[in-house]
C-alpha cells in the first residue's frame, strides 16, 4: 500500500457533518494543554532554584543568587529568538511535505523537547536551553497548523484564527499549574506526564484531523456547500415543475371552455 493511498484513506475517515466543530473542538484543547507553556516559564524558576540548575553561576556564599536567575531569563530569550528564526521553515516545510508530515515532526520535536525539562537538574542545567530550544520553535508550527482548520470555516475565519492563538497564549497557565503543584508532584513527573500526552494527542491530530495537505482541509466546506446548492437547485426544479403543471392545466381548461 503506498503513502498516497493510506494519505487518502485517513483524508475520508469520519466524513460527518459537525467533523469541523469536533476539530475545531479538539484544537482547542491542544493548544492550550501541549503547544505554548514555555511562555510561562518564570513560574518554575524557584522550583529549578530548588533543584540547583544553573547554581554554579553562584559563589559559595551567596544566599540569593541574581545570576543563577538571570540564566533563566537569557535562556527565554535564546528560545524566542530560535523560535522566530525557524518558523519560515516550518512554512516552508508545509508546502514541501505537507501538512500531516509537518504536524507529526512538531510532535516528536515538542515531546523530546517536554522529556527534557522532565530530567533538567544540577548536573544537566544546560538541558533547560535544549528543552526551549526544541519546544517553543515546535508549538509554534503546532499553531500554524493548528491555523490550517480555520479553512473549515470561511465565513468565519479570523474568529477562529482568534480562538486558537487566544489557546496557544493561554497554555502559559500550564507551567504555572506545574510550578504550583511541584511539592506535591515532582517536576520530572509532571513534565513525563505532560510529554507522552502530547504524543499520543498531536499524533491523533496529525493523522486524523489534519489532512496532507493544507489546500484540502477546506474540501469538507466545498462538499457541504455543493450539497446545500443541489438541494436548492432540486427544490427549484421542483417548483418549476409545479408552475409548469399550473400553467397547462389552466391552459387545457380555457380550451375546454
């Protein structure tokens, strides 16, 4: 069986009418659990303070330490900067591989990327540049594709481009609730967590939501509006041939009288 034919097979799975709402619906959700959470990254600082990443930046004496936070802050940075750079070849690789290709790249790329903020410690302080460094340029092309739905809704496509950047800022929420929850729940399992759920999630989505290609995700639009102008088309008929009738049977009574 060729990629072709398994392509189209998983273009045609679940043809129903509310599959976009569903879509739309799961996107949503992505966005906000699995794409932007590095955004939020000063809410984990005193927890990675705690675990002594970045401490050799500090001198023995010190009781706060301003350059051990300052990595922090220089590493944001790193990631931004990496993340504006590489997003033109994300959009460049959408147009080369496809839609559903890039989706599945940006998937594993977020899920290494989440696994190393997971193992993040003392003695491994410079994965939290590597984690950034795989994550954000990831989520980022995550929105873009996740932006291709909004072809599923012409009439209303700005809003729904809103809805799903609105998602993807939001999910700075999800390392607050980590860094919250860090007493009671290690970081390292939080973050395992968070990883092999955005796996199994953006899989899904690449395969079943997303179609190869970003040109065909409007196809549903098209098939449902075809469908709406045949069923107008046969009531016209219909009531063309009303008036039709009408009319001979009035004119077949003025002969007869």
């Amino acid at each position: 069986m060729s990629v072709d034919s398994v392509c189209e097979q998983l273009n045609s799975c679940c043809q129903c009418s509310y599959k976009r709402w569903v879509i739309l619906i799961l996107a949503l959700i992505e966005l906000f659990w699995f794409s932007g959470y590095h955004y939020g990254y000063n809410a984990l600082i005193p927890v990675y303070e705690d675990l002594g990443v970045f401490v050799s930046r500090c001198q023995p004496d010190e009781v706060k330490c301003p350059a051990q936070e300052a990595m922090f802050h220089d590493a944001f940075i790193v990631w931004i900067a990496i993340q504006m750079l590489l997003i033109t070849g994300s959009g460049f690789l959408m147009d080369r591989i496809g839609l559903r290709a890039l989706k599945l790249i940006v998937t594993l790329n977020f899920f290494v990327g989440t696994l190393m903020f997971a193992f993040t410690s003392r003695n491994t302080s410079i994965l939290f540049f590597v984690a950034g460094i795989f994550v954000a340029p990831s989520a980022m092309s995550s929105l873009i594709c996740s932006h291709q739905i909004s072809s599923m809704f012409p009439r209303n496509r700005g809003l729904v481009v809103s809805l799903l950047s609105g998602a993807f800022d939001s999910s700075g929420f999800i390392t607050f609730l980590v860094g919250q929850t860090a007493p009671k729940i290690s970081l390292q399992t939080s973050f395992v967590v968070l990883a092999c759920c955005a796996l199994i999630y953006g899989t899904g989505m690449g395969l079943f939501a997303l179609k190869q290609w970003s040109s065909e995700m409007d196809e549903l639009e098209e098939r449902q509006r075809v469908e709406e102008i045949s069923e107008k088309g046969d009531e016209t008929d219909t009531v063309r041939f009303r008036m039709g009738s009408y009319n001979v049977a009035h004119l077949m009574s003025n002969i007869s009288f």
